[in-house]
C-alpha cells in the first residue's frame, strides 16, 4: 500500500497544479445546432435571444414562467424579442391557421400597446380556464376585456401592418429552421429546443453558456 501511495503522490501532485480542462457542458448539434446561413438580429443589442412560441401549445405555457424570469434577469446588453412561430404546410405553402390567428393577435396587441397586459392572460385562457381562441369572434370579445372595441380591433388586426408582421414572422420560422414550440435563438446563429436539448432548464442552461462565449 505504501509503495502504490508512493507512486500516486506525484501524480496527485501534477493533477492539481495542471487540472484537467472543464469541457462544455452543452455542445453544438447534440445539444444545439447552428444556423446555417446566420439569420440577422431583430434587436440593436450586442447579444440576442428570441423566442418561437405558439399560444396554444402546452410547453410553451409551462415554459413561459422561467423564460419570464430569465428575461427580468438578464444582463443589459442582452436583447429578447418574442417571435410568435407560423408554420406552413410543405406541399400548399399555406400557414396553418390557428398558428398565423394567434400570431396576428400577438401583433395586433403590440400595436394597440397592450402587448404586456393580453400575453400571460391569452396563456391562461388557453390552457388553464380551457377556452381556445380559433376564431375572430372570440378574439375580439378577449381583447374587449382589455378596453379595445370592436371596431379597433378590427381594423388593426386586417391592418397591412399586422399582415406584414405576419408575413415576418412566417419567414423567420422558416429561416430559423424550427422543428417546434418552444424554440431559442442565440445571436440569430444557434437554435435549441426541448427536445433536442433535453428540457426546458437545459434550453436555458445553453443560452447562458453561449452567452458567456465571445460572439462570432
């Protein structure tokens, strides 16, 4: 025993002066992938995260509680936009309809201003009280909850300016390469979700740990 003890000294010795190097703990298409080509950034800050989300669907509802409070806590220089996911059915190219509806309420509160007071309770509607939103009429007794009368939003949800959102966000979708809901982009450059990250913690982990990387 004393003679192996006398071998392992040194070696001990040598481990903690040159420790070994501490590898990622995510990596890059196992965990992530990157965009191929990079998409361009939809905020002014040095670094980016933008979210594709869905109202009706259920992981995005369960996640929307620790991306909130990742957003309340992240550092400055750090932008976050949302980005309400439409995809398109691959043989007419047409969006599917209650994905393109709910993004164009997600618009329409934004130009009306009230964005910050119809997301939490549009979720909650959904997927708590059990009560979807598939129709222009339900959609305009929701927002006339919040004050906006009918004719307003009305106009503003058939605006050229909502459809042109729309329009946007049907291309990002499709240029960030999303599989589902709810997905992260970091810097326009890298895309994880749940699946392939293995959950909602690890979607956050990753973002934190290429945030902590020197931009390319």
């Amino acid at each position: 025993m004393k003679t192996i003890l006398r071998i392992l000294a040194p070696l001990l010795a040598l481990a903690m002066l040159f420790p070994a190097p501490v590898q990622a703990e995510y990596a890059e298409g196992i965990e992530y992938r990157r965009i191929t080509p990079a998409v361009e950034r939809l905020t002014d800050k040095p670094r980016e995260v933008v979210e594709l989300f869905w109202y009706g669907c259920p992981h995005c509802y369960r996640f929307e509680p620790k991306l909130e409070n990742w957003v309340e806590n992240k550092p400055d220089h750090v932008g976050f936009e949302r980005v309400p996911a439409v995809f398109v059915h691959p043989q007419t190219g047409r969006p599917n309809p209650k994905w393109a509806l709910h993004a164009k309420l997600f618009y329409t509160a934004e130009l009306l201003d009230i964005q910050d007071k119809i997301h939490g309770p549009l979720f909650e509607r959904i997927h708590a009280d059990g009560k979807h939103i598939h129709t222009s009429g339900q959609a305009e007794a929701f927002f006339a909850q919040f004050g906006v009368d009918a004719e307003t939003f009305r106009n503003t949800i058939n605006s050229f300016a909502v459809d042109g959102k729309l329009r946007r966000a049907i291309e990002l979708t499709r240029r960030y390469g999303a599989d589902g809901v709810p997905t992260l982009i970091i810097d326009g450059q890298y895309i994880t979700d749940g699946p392939m990250s293995g959950g909602h913690d690890a979607m956050l982990g990753i973002v934190q740990q290429l945030l902590e990387t020197d931009p390319e």
